[in-house]
C-alpha cells in the first residue's frame, strides 16, 4: 500500500519563497499556554509537514495560520506570523479574508448536507465566484481526483459518499476557491487506506499549485508526502504544566535520516511517543 | 436468585421455576392503569368536546364554519368571524414573532459573550412562564392606550393607504392581540430555535468559515439550512400556542362578535377568546353547544398542529439521519 | 499570489467590504433581537412591579374583597389567594401520582411501539388548549355537579398530568442502567428496584419537573372561567364550592371599569408573578445543580 512516488530534490533555501514567516508565536487557551515560541517558514509550492505526539500543539498551530482559533473563546496568541509579509494576526486583518485566502481541511470529513455539487459551488457563488460554475466545479473535483466517481450523481447528498470520497469532497471544496495555501489538519486519520493513498496523490499532482502545510501523527505519511518537515514536542514545566513546542525544522530527509535533535531521532525511530 | 432462600425445594434445584411476583404485577398493573388512564383521558376530551356540540353540529352543521355573527337573541351563532380573527392575530403573531425568535436564538448561539448567554436564556424563557391573564392585564392597561395614543395614529398616518392600518378607535384591536401574542409564542419559537442551532454540528461551521465567508454567510448556507426543518416544526407549535391562547386575547381584542374587517386597528374577536368570554353568559343549550362547537374547532387544531410539528420533525431527523452516514 | 493578494487582506475589494456591511448589519439585527427579548420581559415585570407594588399590604392577602365598596373600604383578595392555594394543592395531589405512574409505566415497562404512543399522547394532552380543557370539565363535571374547587382541579391536573409525567420520564431516563441491572443482580425484583433504587434517584428531577407545572398552572385562567369562577366574596376553603382563584380573580378585575379594581389586579398580578418567577427560577436552578451533579458522576 506504499505510494511510490519520485521525491524531487529541494531547490536551495535561496530559490525558495517564503509564504509564512512565523516568529514566537505562543498560543493560548484560558490561561494554560498550547505552543510556545515557534518560529519557522513555511515555503511556496511545497507540502510542509507538521509532526509529533499528540497534545503537542500540532493542531493548534496550523489553526493560528488562517486564524481558526479566533473562533474558540479564550483563546489568545501573540508573536507574529506573517504571510507574504504582512502580519494576519494584525488586528486591522479580516480574519475572513485570511481563511478566504489559506484554505483548511479538517481532520473529520465535514461536507456540507447538500448535493455534491453544492458542496463545490456554495463557497464558489458566496465568495462571487459564480463564472463558469459547472466548470469550476469540475475542475475542483477533477484536481481532488473524485470526479469520475460523482461526475454522473452530482445532484446526489453528499452524505452518500463514503468517507474518503466525503474527504476529497472536502479538498475539492477548498481548492475550489482557489485559495493560495491549503492547510490540511491530519486529513486521513479517519480514513481507510486507499482513501489516504488518494490524498497523499492528490498532494504531489496539486502542489505545483498550491502550498500545503500538513499536520499528521502518521510518520510514514510525512515522509511519503512532505518537502519539509517540522517536529513538535511537549515540554514540560516545573509545575507541572506542559506545553508544545517546535524542536527541529529541516527538509524531511535530514528529519528522517539525520536529525540533528535527540528528541526528534527518538521519535522518528519509534522510541518514544 | 432471590428465590434460592432456605426451602428445601430451593436447595435441591437452585433455580425454581418462573414465579410471578405480586409486587411486580401491581406495579406494572397499576403504572399501565395510569398510561392507559392518560389514553382514555385523551378519548374522554375529544368525546366530551364532540358530545357538548352535537347539538349546535345538528343545528348549523359545516355552515356554522362560514357564517359571521353571534347572535344569542334570536339564536344564530357561527365561527367565521373568530376564524378570521383567529387567523389574522395569529398568523401576525407569528410573522412578528419567528424573525425576532431566529435573531434570539443566533446572538445566544453566534455572537453574545460566553458569559450573557445563560442569563439571558434564562431571561428569555422566563417570558414564558408568564402568565397570559397578568400579560393580559398589561396589553390592556400599559400596551393599548400606548397604541392607542402613539403607534396606531402614526401608522395610520404613514401607511393609512393600506386597508391593514385604518384609523383606531380604541386601545384594544386585533393590532393589540398581536402584539401580545407575539410576546406569548417568543420564547417557544426562540427556546426550540436555540436548541437546534446548538445542534449544528461545530465541523460544518468551520468547514464554512474556513472558506473564507462571513458569519452571516455561513449561518445562512449552514445553519439555517440544517435546522429547517425543526424551525417549522418550532413555528407550528408557536401558531398552535397563539390559536389556543383565549385569556389574553379575550383581554386585549375588544371582543367585536358580529363581522370581519381587515382594519387591524379595530377590535376583532378569536375562537378561544369567544368561549373565555362567554363563561357568565352562555344561557340555552344552543348558545353552550356553540361554545363547545368553537373548542372542537380548537381541539380538531390543536390535534393538527401537534401532528403536524411531528411529521416536520421526523422528516428533517430522517434527512439528518442519512446525512450522518 | 503575488503581492496583490496579500494587500487583499488589508484593502478588501468591494464585494468584501459589501459582504463585511452585510455580516455586520445581520449580527447588528440579531443584537438588537436578543436586547429587545430581554426588554420585552423587563417592561412587563416593571409594569407590573409599579403599579402592584403600591397596592401590595398585608390587607390585600387577608382581607376579602367587599362588593359595592363605598368609599374608602379596607379590602383584598384573600379569598382568592385561598381558592388558589386550595385548588393547586387538590391538581397537585391528583396529577402527581398520575403522572409519575404514567412515567414509570412508559420508561421501566412499555414496550418501545407503547412508549412511543403514549409519548404521542402526552404531547397531544401538552397542547390541547387551556380553554378547551375548561369546556371539558364543564361538560364532564360541572353539568351534573356544579362548579367547585373540585372540578376546577381537575382542568388544572388535566394540564399539569403532561408536564409532570414528561417531566419523570426525561430523569428516568437518565437513571444509568448499572444501576438497575446492579439491584437486579442481588436477585430484586423488578419492582422493588424501581421504587426502591430508581425512583428515589429521580425525587429532584420530579420535584423541579412539578415546581415548574405549578408554576405554570397557578397563573391559569382559561381552564377555570367555565369549572371555578362564579365564587362568593368570603373567604372560603371548601372544595365542594366554587372558589375565587388568583388569576381569575385579575382577570375580572382587569375588565371592570374602576381604577381601585385595576390597583387590585396589578398587585394580584405582582404576587402571582413573584411566585411563579420565584418557583420557576429556583426549579431551574434546581435543575442546573442536579445536572451539573450528574454530570461529575459519570
């Protein structure tokens, strides 16, 4: 069940550009912090990979990058993360116009109750994408590989499909609006393995596209799919309290062959977590 | 194993045969009595109701639907009048009432902070525990000479050209029941609105706002699509609440009996606030048998509406059903 | 992207900002919906603390009221806070039992098709018209018999039988099944676990469950204007009479046309609503504690 795919080599740093560029970010809920001091950057046209245990803040902080935990009551983060190099955080940002511009796709498959198509074509007519609808839609759907199997029940509820066919409904839907990065919040782990295969594939045709960020628990997964991988942590506190936190940010080859923290080879060999 | 006491008959064979235990048999006997008794109570109403009006049903027959006019002198009764009026009071009610309720139940679902949100739930059903006599008092005491003195002339004044705002008369018209039932079914509309906006599931919301759209584009592409069907069921119950209501609009309608205008600032009557109203003064047979006529009218509704609201529900659970596949 | 996409995020196009004025007047209009419901209430309850509070002395709970007063008579209404009282606690007395029997058949012994029909039944009872029970008990009752406190009761148990026995079912439910399958285990019989373990877990669910239908029956006038209304001016606790009720009692007075009646009305109106919004708050209250409880137990 290996998806064998050619791993290109990484252009050099300098070829690179910059999509996100986050400096200390911390985030907390309530008063317990979830994530400390992360600084990292996260590269144009490739899938970045965020891993590590879970409780480590993985989800939180792909969260903070379209500002999804403004959403969650309490929750408050400072640092700065920047995109194109503009602060989103910035309280002069419309948090609506971040999320319209980096995508997200969530952990459960969440389609909305209606037909498959509507699903595709709801953000599309909202956001006043309304040209070329059907074809639009088939677009997404093609790209999210799922169009030959809806293209003849496009008027079907989307709750008939199965829930990997669900997911990359959900992925044709946020590529439909053609945002500029995809986040995808561990997207397989409720999915069974060709479905996963699926998306995993669907990840190298679109990055050219596209850039993702990818939080999974599934080291494999990282290694298959990312360019560049980021290994969180839990720390922990003097009394007790414990938090995330980045330990080591490379291209996923140096994570998994020669990382350069102990905690990080501990993980990706197994010993621990 | 209770039974593996100290007879001999226990200690050769541990387990005895099936015993049939009294106390379970009273208990069940008895429990079973009672929901039966709550059945036959059901029967009993709609028998008594049918009973009462056999004679006004012999008497007019469907006719007494249609016709306008209550008339003890020479014994002419009908429900078309109280029909319209009950029509016209709540179906307003309702209109007035369902956006206000849908506007409640999205700020304490949407937009109020954590904190407002229960006492302000609580504030809002506490509505509904008051009762129609002491909101009748108010509608006809506070309520109707402000209408009477400011709002209705105004209206008048401002959209007199169409025949609903005529000139007023008096404090208590079909405008005053309206308003006053709209205060009744709020907190039935809002409360059952609240709980199934709750019930939206959290992913479909940020699916949507992780799209990039507005709060109000995702309440309308989200949750008000996934709750339909339990808001038309909310709003049966609320027009099933307003047609009931008798005590409140006895009060505040002005308790006109003989015709029908479309003048919402004059007085106008309904069918449950008709027989309320008759309670000293209903003197033959035929005047009480009419007032019976009317609650059958109410019953047959009521019966409707409860039914109704069910199927509404049922059907949207059905279509939520498949969804959670 | 390029440059221009990030310079969207501060400088929206038209179309975001049209989209952003129209969120915004939507929230502002769900605001203002959740503001006036509360004002709504506030008017009331203020309306009606005004004016009764001025009337409101010990005379207006103990002294009766005096037909064809001249001048200034020291009157009240005790008459019908006894009435009240008296026919609260005989509905009480009747649809409580009724209706947690009614429960237990439903939760403990009914097969599902039978629960689900009484369940039908209950709800139908729920909204059967206060008036129409009214009508009912006349032609059940009060033909034959005459009105009486009795007869007025009964509309009133009529009403409250749904509340209460919905009210039993819901805490019923809730009662886990380890609990019953435990006390089955030692070889109890089925109904010494559900009176003995069972019903005795649900006492505070009932308890707020009946607050809150005494609550709501104590303010009810419609079931009584045909069954309990054509009562004397003295104070009286027969239930074999007809006795003035509260709410009747304002109802009534708010028709009349002299404004000694109308004060009297609004302090009526005042005690019964501070007794039904104290009853109905603490069963709420009750009710949030005891979940709250349940709750830390699982």
């Amino acid at each position: 069940m290996r998806v064998e795919t050619k791993r290109q080599p990484l252009p050099p740093r300098e070829r690179l550009q910059q999509v996100f560029d986050i400096q200390d970010l911390t985030a907390i809920y309530g008063s317990k912090p979830a994530l400390k001091d992360v600084s990292m950057g996260v590269y144009r046209n490739l899938v970045t990979a965020v891993i590590g245990p879970s409780g480590c803040g993985k989800s939180t902080f792909i969260r903070c990058l379209n500002r999804m935990n403004d959403l969650v009551p309490g929750f408050r983060q400072t640092g700065t993360i920047r995109y194109h190099g503009q602060d989103i955080a910035a309280k002069d940002v419309d948090p609506v116009a971040v999320r319209r511009t980096i995508g997200m796709v969530f952990q459960r498959p969440n389609p909305f109750p209606k037909s498959i198509f509507d699903n595709v074509a709801w953000g599309l007519r909202v956001l006043g994408m309304k040209d070329n609808l059907p074809e639009r839609v088939e677009r997404a759907l093609t790209q999210a590989a799922l169009w030959d199997e809806v293209k003849d029940r496009l008027k079907a509820s989307a709750l008939s499909l199965s829930g990997g066919q669900q997911q990359r409904l959900c992925i044709a839907r946020a590529i439909a609006v053609e945002p500029d990065v995809v986040l995808m919040d561990e997207p397989a782990s409720a999915l069974d393995p060709i479905a996963t295969q699926a998306i995993e594939l669907l990840l190298h045709e679109l990055k050219s596209e596209y850039s993702f960020v990818i939080v999974t628990h599934n080291m494999q997964q990282a290694a298959r799919v990312a360019d560049m991988t980021a290994f969180f942590s839990i720390s922990r506190g003097e009394e007790g309290d414990r938090w995330g936190e980045l330990i080591e940010y490379d291209s996923t080859e140096k994570i998994f062959t020669a990382p350069s923290d102990k905690r990080t080879e501990d993980y990706v060999t197994g010993r621990f977590g | 194993m209770s039974t593996l006491d100290a007879t001999g008959e226990a200690a050769r064979r541990p387990f005895p045969g099936r015993r049939v235990r009294t106390g379970d048999v009273l208990l069940q006997g008895v429990a079973g009595l009672a929901a039966l008794g709550a059945v036959v109570l059901l029967g009993l109403i709609a028998y008594k109701i049918v009973d009462g009006a056999r004679l006004s049903l012999s008497t007019f027959g469907l006719g007494f639907l249609t016709h306008v006019g209550w008339d003890p002198v020479h014994s002419r009764f009908g429900a078309g009048g109280f029909l319209f009026g009950t029509a016209v009071t709540s179906i307003g009610a309702l209109l007035l009432a369902t956006p206000l309720a849908l506007g409640i139940a999205l700020f304490l679902t949407e937009l109020a902070p954590r904190w407002i949100r229960g006492p302000v739930t609580a504030l809002v059903e506490t509505l509904a525990a008051i009762p129609s006599v002491v909101i009748g008092l108010w509608g006809i005491l506070v309520l109707g000479p402000v209408l009477h003195d400011h709002v209705m002339p105004a209206l008048h004044s401002t959209l007199g050209f169409i025949p609903l705002f005529g000139p007023s008369t008096t404090g208590s018209t079909i405008f005053t029941a309206i308003l006053v039932l709209t205060i009744m079914i709020l907190p039935i509309v809002s409360s059952i609105s609240r709980e199934l906006f709750v019930g939206v599931p959290p992913e479909l919301k940020e699916a949507a706002l992780g799209l990039g759209t507005t709060r109000w584009e995702m309440v309308r592409g989200v949750v008000l699509p996934y709750t339909r069907g339990g808001v038309a069921a909310a709003m049966i119950l609320g027009l099933g609440r307003a047609v009931g209501e008798a005590i409140a609009v006895a009060q505040v309608s002005g308790a006109f009996n003989n015709g029908i205008s479309w003048n919402l600032f004059s007085s106008g009557n309904t069918l449950a606030a008709q027989i309320a109203l008759e309670y000293q003064s209903a003197e033959t047979n035929l005047d009480v048998s009419s007032l019976f006529y009317l609650g059958l009218i109410l019953l047959v509704f009521s019966l409707v509406v409860n039914l109704l609201a069910r199927v509404v529900v049922r059907r949207g659970a059905r279509r939520q059903g498949v969804l959670a596949r | 992207m390029s440059a221009a996409d990030v310079s969207a995020l501060q400088r929206p196009n038209d179309r975001l900002r049209r989209r952003r004025v129209v969120n915004r007047g939507m929230e502002l209009l769900a605001w203002l919906a959740g503001a006036l419901g509360v004002a709504i209430l506030g008017v009331v309850v203020w309306s009606v603390a005004k004016r009764g509070a001025s009337e409101l002395n010990l005379d207006l709970l103990t002294k009766a009221p005096v037909p064809f007063a001249i001048g200034n008579v020291k009157q009240g209404l005790a008459n019908a806070f006894v009435g009240s009282l008296v026919l609260v606690g005989l509905a009480t007395a009747m649809a409580l039992p009724f209706g947690i029997l009614v429960a237990i058949y439903v939760n403990e012994f009914a097969p599902r098709a039978v629960r689900n029909g009484v369940g039908l039944v209950l709800d139908v009872l729920n909204g059967v018209p206060g008036i129409v029970v009214g009508i009912f008990v006349f032609g059940l009752v009060v033909v034959s018999h005459g009105q009486s406190a009795y007869a007025g009761a009964i509309a009133l148990a009529v009403l409250m039988l749904p509340l209460v026995a919905r009210a039993t079912i819901e805490v019923l439910a809730l009662v886990p099944n380890t609990l019953r399958e435990a006390s089955l285990a030692l070889g109890v019989p089925r109904w010494r676990t559900t009176l003995g373990i069972v019903l005795p877990q649900t006492v505070g669910g009932i308890v707020t469950g009946t607050m809150l239908a005494v609550a709501r029956v104590a303010g009810e006038t419609a079931p009584l204007l045909f069954t309990c209304s054509l009562a004397g001016t003295s104070i009286d606790s027969n239930p074999g009479h007809a006795l003035q009720t509260i709410p009747v009692a304002i109802f009534e007075l708010s028709e009349s046309a002299d404004p000694a009646d109308h004060a009297r009305a609004w302090a009526a109106a005042l005690v019964l609503l501070l007794f039904i919004l104290f009853s109905s708050l603490t069963a709420r209250w009750l009710a949030a504690r005891s979940r709250r409880k349940l709750g830390r137990a699982t």
